[in-house]
C-alpha cells in the first residue's frame, strides 16, 4: 500500500484485483472499489471528508500514469495501473469463473426481478447518458456474448454545478436519487458499476451501498461507459501503454484543459513538494 497525500491506494496486479473480486462475489458481505488518478487524489487532499470517503473503501486501485509515477517518488512502487475500463471488460470477462452463475447486465432498470432470472448473476450501470448506456450495452453484448444483456429506459440527468460536479443538495437531485435508490432495489444487482463522476460518485457508494443488500460490489468507473459505448474512443493501446491517454482525452475533449493541467502540472509539482518537506524533517 502506498500513501499519497493521506490517501491510501493499495499495491496489487489487475490479476490479484480480479482475485479480491471474486472473493467480494463469495463471502456474502458488501463491498466497493475506487479507481484513483491524479485528479481525485488532488480533491482528497484538499478535502479530508473525501478522502475518509476513499479510504473506507475495500480496494483502491491505480487508475493514472500520474499516481504510479508518484508512488515511487512516495515510499513505494506501484505495480500496476488498473482503469475502470479495464475492471469492466475483466470483470465480464471472467464473471463465470467468480461464481456458477450466468450474468445479466443492465444499465438502469424498468422492472422487478423477475422469477425466471432469479440465480442470475445481476450486474446494473448506473450514471452517463441514457445513449450512452444504450451503446455500451450494444458493444459490450457482441465483446461478452456469455452475458445477457438488457438495458433500461431509466435515465438519471443530473443537475451540476458550475464546475462540471452533481450537486447533491440540489432538490431535483434527492428526489432522482430517491428514485434511483427504489429502481435498483427493484432490480437487485450483484454488481453496480456507478458512473457519476468523482466525487460524487464515491460519496454516493458510501452514502448508499448499505441501502442496497442485493449489492456484493460496487466500483466507482467515471467515464468508463463513455469510452466503452465510444462517445469518447479510447486511445491506441500503445498510447496507453506509455502512459499518454490524458494527451489523448485532451484531443478530444479540449474543455478538460483544466483537469488535465491539474493532473499533469499541479499533481506533479505537489507531490514533488511533498517530497522536499519529508526530506527536511529527516
């Protein structure tokens, strides 16, 4: 485990991730994973309820060339970087092998569960948009034919400040939450994948996972649906391989200059002035 900025983020391989996974799926307890990059971090170290937030949860995973980087300059080495992309595609990957059960997936839900798929392996994608949801579904149903698929027209616009971040004391936004909350235990999945957006998103598993007894897992994915459902294409994996997907985001979206200044400027220059106060105190 590596700590940056009081942020804890544990040091496995995507192979030893997909084994905690199956663990999770096994021992009837809840649980959720936070995939953490540059600019999280950054929003935990200025606030420390946040960062409690990611701490309290069962996994954090590397997700930024930006944290694997700083975590050697910050008392360790860590192994892997592991997007919520990739948890995803590994995840439907491999979900017979978790457990003897066949999977449904669905991105919202318009219906109770029903008897004939009781034993269904239940997965549900909550946040993007509606389109997006719908093209993800249709790619990831070709990718993971050994999963049934189904998607809803249920549909969670939320209202947002004006720095892009889901106001959650906004009153439209209890009451669709409210909502989403009776939606998801009327479907009663085993795995939600929750696509809000950090950090609201990672607020709301903790908020909300212990309202949801079906859930075994829960995993905070961002933009990960956007990408799959290809409103956003994800960079040649050579250009992931070289840790150059935010120069790539960047091409596509030029309104997360900021974001991507933070990650590759301000995470950098922090971590480098952690270094130095460590330094002076030995």
């Amino acid at each position: 485990m590596v700590n940056i900025f009081s942020l804890n983020v544990d040091n496995f391989t995507k192979k030893q991730v997909l084994g905690k996974i199956s663990e999770f799926l096994a021992d009837g307890r809840q649980h959720w994973i936070a995939t953490v990059n540059p600019e999280i971090a950054l929003k935990a170290r200025k606030d420390k309820e946040y960062c409690d937030i990611l701490n309290k949860a069962d996994l954090r995973v590397a997700d930024g060339i930006g944290i694997i980087l700083a975590s050697r300059f910050l008392g360790g080495k860590l192994k892997e970087r592991i997007t919520g992309v990739d948890l995803i595609y590994d995840i439907l990957a491999d979900l017979n092998c978790f457990v003897n059960r066949p999977a449904v997936l669905r991105g919202g839900n318009n219906g109770a569960r029903s008897s004939d798929n009781d034993g269904n392996l239940r997965i549900m994608i909550i946040g993007a948009e509606k389109k997006s949801r719908e093209k993800a579904k249709e790619k990831l149903k070709k990718l993971f034919p050994h999963v049934g698929l189904d998607v809803s027209l249920l549909s969670v616009e939320f209202n947002r400040e004006n720095n892009g971040e889901i106001g959650k004391n906004n009153k439209e936004n209890r009451e669709m939450l409210a909502e989403l909350n009776k939606e998801i235990g009327k479907f009663a999945p085993d795995i939600l994948f929750v696509a809000f957006g950090a950090p609201f998103q990672e607020q709301w598993i903790c908020d909300n996972l212990s309202l949801l007894p079906s859930v075994k897992l829960a995993i905070g994915v961002g933009g990960a649906i956007d990408m799959i459902s290809g409103k956003l294409p994800r960079a040649p994996k050579i250009i992931r391989k070289i840790g150059m997907e935010w120069l790539w985001r960047l091409c596509l979206e030029p309104r997360r200059m900021v974001r991507v200044f933070n990650a590759i400027a301000i995470f950098p220059f922090i971590v480098f002035r952690e270094i130095l106060q460590k330094k002076s105190l030995t």
